[in-house]
C-alpha cells in the first residue's frame, strides 16, 4: 500500500462514528460522571416495570396501610370530627364480640371514653364540639344503665366497680372546665336498686359475725349512696363461707 492509499484508507475512518450509548458509557467510565437527570431518567425507565410486574402485591400494601393509618385516626376522633362515626361504628363491631356477663362494664368503660373526649375537647376549648359530645355521652350512660339493670349475680356488678369509680372520677374532673354533664341518675337508680336488692337477700340468710359487720357497712354506704362501696362489702361478705 503506498502513501496516498493509506491516506484515503485514514480519511475513510475519520469518517465513522461511534455510537451513542458507547461515547455515554466511556465518558462514565473515564469521568465517573453521571447527572441526576440521568439518574432520574432511569429510575423512571426501571420503576414501571417493577410496579407492574409486582403490582398485586403494592396494591395490597397500600390497601392495609390506608386501613392502619384510617383506624388509628379514627380512634382519635372526636364528637363532631369527620371520622367519629366510623370510630362508633368500630366500637359497636368490638361488642359483638363480647360476652352477656361483660357487657355491663363494656358499657361503663365507652361512657368513660365519652367523657375523656368532653374532657379533651373542654381543655382544647372547641365549644362547637359539646353539645354533641354531651349527647353520645348520655347515651353511653343510658346503654350502660339497661345493662346494668339486667344484672343478676352479685360477682358480675363486682366487676364493673372500678369503671364506676372511674365515671364519678371523670364527672368531678370536669367540673374544673366549667361543664356540667349532670349525675349519673339513671345508672345510679339501677345500682341502687341492684344493691337494695342485695342486702334484702343477705338479711334473710343466716350470716356470721363478719358477715354481719359487712352487711352493717354496706347498709350505711347505701343510705349515703355510696353504691360502689356498698357492692364491694356485698360482694365480700358473699365471698364469706
């Protein structure tokens, strides 16, 4: 090959072009470059494909995370809050699954959330909201006191004491918000009764001196309407042998 050959030869190769991709790779490789447009350009080449080929399990992913996330706002809802009405219709769901003898204190235990809502909502100041925290209160209290009402057995008012305790508890602790809910008469009525019937039952037994002394008690926290101190000496002085 002569000089003027190798000549045109040159001239032919200056005349190719390397590919695209190829001078991009290189100047990676050499430069350790890569801008994040590029970067962003192949998050969004890759991404549908990994969203479509595991689609089933993202849509379930965000199903169960919508479903956690709504619970735990509806649990901090509050009377008059958008999301209220899913909180009770939960609570009514949790009570199916609960047993007759349970009841009586599952009421006493939603009338005190009732009244741990009023109390939030009286400490945030949002009038707007009492009037009907107020209402599904009273309405708690008045679920709780026809349960209550259809108690038989000594040991199964034993159990609802504490929430009773924690009720009258609630009530005064409202007072220092200046809101009134009023006392709890229909429940007390039904405890009342519940109790009067009680001691009639212990008067006509023969009791031992213990027995006797516990009955005495409870006579005198009944006068008082002391109600849940007068269950707690019944229920004892049952518990006696």
């Amino acid at each position: 090959m002569n000089e003027k050959e190798l000549i045109g030869r040159i001239q032919e190769l200056r005349q190719i072009k390397p590919r695209k991709d190829w001078v991009v790779l290189t100047k990676k490789e050499i430069l350790g470059e890569e801008s994040y447009r590029e970067r962003f350009s192949d998050i969004l080449e890759i991404f549908p494909r990994i969203l479509f080929q595991y689609k089933p399990a993202f849509a379930s992913l965000i199903l169960i995370f919508v479903l956690i996330s709504t619970f735990v706002f509806t649990q901090k809802s509050l009377p008059g809050d958008f999301l209220y009405s899913l909180k009770r219709i939960t609570e009514r769901g949790q009570a199916i699954f609960v047993s007759k003898e349970e009841e009586p204190k599952m009421q006493l235990e939603l009338a005190n959330r009732r009244l741990e809502e009023l109390t939030k909502i009286a400490e945030e100041n949002q009038v707007k909201k009492l009037a009907p925290a107020i209402e599904e209160y009273q309405a708690s209290l008045s679920q709780a006191a026809k349960k209550i009402a259809q108690i038989k057995e000594t040991k199964e008012v034993r159990k609802i004491v504490p929430e009773y305790a924690k009720l009258e508890k609630n009530i005064e602790n409202l007072k220092v918000y200046g809101v009134e809910v009023g006392e709890a008469e229909e429940l007390n009525n039904a405890l009342a009764q519940f109790v009067e019937s009680r001691i009639k039952d212990l008067e006509n037994l023969t009791l031992t001196e213990v027995q006797q002394n516990l009955l005495e008690e409870a006579k005198k926290d009944f006068e008082i309407e002391d109600y849940s101190s007068a269950l707690i000496k019944i229920w004892e002085a049952g518990q006696i042998r």
